[in-house]
C-alpha cells in the first residue's frame, strides 16, 4: 500500500481539535500516511503579516494534498490593530489564507455534498459544486471608486438616487465571469454525478437579471450539458432554487453554480441537514486537493472539547476517495452514518453531551 504523505493545516480554533479527531479515526481504519503539519491563521497574519507563510506552500507542494481545519478571519479594522508593531509601516493586507491557497493551487471546484442523516434535519441528499476561483468573489473590489469610471456608469441614467457621483459614494464588487472557467466547474459537475451515479444536474443562476455573467455561465452549461446525455440537465434561478430547496429538497441531485451563488446555497443545504458540524467539502482543482469541513473556527466552543468532529472526519472520507482508496473511504462513510443514526453518541450541537474525543472514539468503533 502506497504511504501519501499530506499536508496538515489545522489552523484555529477548533480547526485542530477537529483535525486531530479526523486523524485518530484514519489512524484506525489503517490508512498509512505521513502527515506534515504546517503554518496557517490568524497568528501568522499578527506575527508575520501573511496568515498563509510561503513555507506552508512549499510544505503543501511536497504533498499529495492537504486537510484544513479552520481559521479566524476578522475586519479590517481588528487586523490592523492585532498587526505586530514592526510590521505595521509596511501597508500589509489581510487575505483570507483560504482563498489564497484556492488561487494558489488553482483548486477551481468546491464540492459540498449534503446529506440527512437519520435523526438529524429535512431528507436531502444533495452535492453542491461550486465555483472557486471567479464570480462575484473575484476579488475585484472597488471603493473610492475612480471618476472615470464612476462617469463611464453614466449614473444620471443608470442610479438616479446617486445626487452627487463622488468616487467614495459608490463602491463596486465585480463579478468576473469566464469561458474556461464556466466550462471547468460545468464539466466537473457532471463528472462528479456520473461517477457517484447521480441522475441530474441543476445550474443555478440568474441569467435573466445577470445577463451578461449568467448568460454566459448557461450558455457553455448548455454546451457541456450536450456531452453527458446519460445525465439531465435543468436550469434555475438562485432565488427560486433557495425557496423549492426548503420545500422540496428531494427534487436536487447535483447542483452547480458560481462562487457566491454556491457558498450561499451550501450553507443552505447544510442547514437542512442539521448543522455545521456536519458539513464536509473538498477544494479540488487538476492535480491538488485541499479537505476541509465548512465551517469556521467557532470561538464559542473552542478550547472546550465539544467541536463535533463529523464534518471533518467526512471531509477526510472525500480526502480517501479522491486519492483513489475507496474502500477506506466508504468505511468512514458508513461509520459516521451509522454513529448518526444510532444517536447514542451526541455532541452539544446535536443535542448531547459527548466531547470530540468520544465522538471519534464512537467513530472508530462503528468503523470496526
Ligand atoms: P463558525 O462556523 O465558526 O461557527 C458558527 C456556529 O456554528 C457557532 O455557534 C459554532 O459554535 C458552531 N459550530 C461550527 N462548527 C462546529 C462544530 N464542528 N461543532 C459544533 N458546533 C460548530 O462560523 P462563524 O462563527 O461565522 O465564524 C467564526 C470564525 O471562523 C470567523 O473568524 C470566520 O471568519 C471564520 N470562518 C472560517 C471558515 C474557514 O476556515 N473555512 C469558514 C467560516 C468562517
Ligand atoms: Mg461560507
């Protein structure tokens, strides 16, 4: 059996109580790795002004891919303020170090699968791929924004309202939209469904409001859509999907939309199934992948051993499959279902007393 050897970026908060969980139950089930632990949050960005060191890249390009836990991100504001005094001259920028290694590793597709399990949230079994790279998350951010371009609006037409256009009166976020990158992220999303066996696709967009961005994104859906005809194809607009997903979940199977339409509905769809911490995703591009759970570092509860571990055991299961050990992978799988199912072990957020520990502990024995 092949030893991986992956990078392990706990990162804050309960990021590395929920990492350490996802590692005793991998240790467990016998999966042999190597696992190299690097520098990554909200401490690096105080003390070196970079939460995402350049050593951790270099750590991570030596890997066959990567387990995230969590970081702090805060305001602007709080990130000036807890900056090391000797750094401060130097007009450093707080960059989320997740979306840096995104870009990094051109991990262009996030795959959040939402799935109920017995005793927890609304039926629904639905995978989210999302966009990682553009869209309105494309980092292009405008504020004062610059006379010509405020001109080149022609604002006496277009935001009547605006009385007087000064540059620091409006304020612009770009969504940025590609041919490669609609075809990418449609093309992955059928894959994904014809490899797990799922029946059909929904792009959710707003093409009709969004003509020039959603027009686009369901142009070459349509086209990619042409070449999976085992598979159905269906379009929908954002805020539809949002109320028919509450209402009639089972009716979505793999859904695919661009970045913030997608980190949006994921959230959704997590809630359905009962919470964040049961919700895995994987950043997956061609040749690197970085798992981490959805959710944040959670301050509330960190330090008190009562993170539920599940959603980054399940994103260690994603981890397991996409390095081709799907035999492990299933086994995580059906231990964390069965361990849901039978509810005798609970963490705070679902209701029980158990601590981290013991639910992995529950894990590895359902895992047998
Ligand atoms: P969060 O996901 O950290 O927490 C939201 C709520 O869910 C909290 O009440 C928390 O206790 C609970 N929760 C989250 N994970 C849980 C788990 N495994 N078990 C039990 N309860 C859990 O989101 P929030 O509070 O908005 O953000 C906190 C920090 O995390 C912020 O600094 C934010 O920027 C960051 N964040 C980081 C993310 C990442 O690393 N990918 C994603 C989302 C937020
Ligand atoms: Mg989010």
């Amino acid at each position: 059996m092949t030893t991986y050897q992956i990078g392990w970026l706990g990162g804050d908060g309960i990021g590395p109580e929920v990492l350490d969980a996802a590692r005793s139950v991998l240790d467990a089930i016998g999966f042999r790795a190597e696992y190299i632990p690097a520098d990554i949050g909200w401490k690096y960005w105080c003390e070196e002004g970079n939460p995402l060191p350049e050593r951790t890249l270099d750590v991570l390009r030596s890997t066959n891919c990567a387990m995230f836990g969590a970081i702090t991100s805060k305001p602007a504001s709080d990130a000036a303020r807890e900056l090391a005094e000797p750094l401060r001259a130097r007009n450093l920028k707080y960059s989320s170090p997740i979306v840096q290694l995104r870009r990094e590793f051109n991990l262009f597709a996030n795959i959040r699968p939402a799935q109920s399990f017995a005793g927890a949230g609304q039926p629904i079994d639905v995978i989210v791929v999302r966009e990682n790279t553009e869209g309105l998350y494309s980092g292009l951010e405008i504020h004062p924004t610059p006379q010509s371009l405020v001109s080149a609006l022609d604002p006496a037409r277009r935001l009547p309202h605006l009385r007087e256009a000064n540059p620091a009166d409006l304020a612009l976020s770009v969504r940025v939209t590609t041919r490669v990158g609609c075809e990418r992220i449609v093309r992955r999303a059928f894959e994904v469904a014809r490899s797990l066996g799922r029946k059909r696709v929904t792009l959710v967009e707003k093409a009709n409001v969004l003509r020039a961005t959603g027009g686009l994104m369901t142009e070459v859906a349509r086209e990619v859509a042409a070449a999976f005809p085992d598979i159905q194809f269906r379009e929908a607009h954002i805020d539809t999907a949002c109320m028919d997903l509450v209402r009639r979940p089972s009716e979505f199977d793999v859904i695919v939309a661009e970045n913030l339409f997608g980190d949006i509905l994921s959230d959704l769809t997590a809630g359905l199934t009962g919470g964040p911490g049961l919700a895995p995703s994987a950043n997956i591009g061609e040749t690197y992948a970085v798992f981490e759970p959805v959710h944040g570092s959670a301050p509330d509860i960190a330090g008190k051993g009562v993170a539920n571990p599940c959603a980054a055991v399940l994103s260690a299961s994603m981890m397991l499959e996409w390095l081709g050990e799907r035999t492990l992978a299933q086994r995580l799988h059906a231990a964390v279902r069965r361990v849901l199912t039978e509810a005798r072990t609970k963490t705070p957020d679902l209701g029980g007393t158990a601590t981290t520990k013991q639910m992995a502990s529950a894990i590895i024995a359902a895992a047998g």
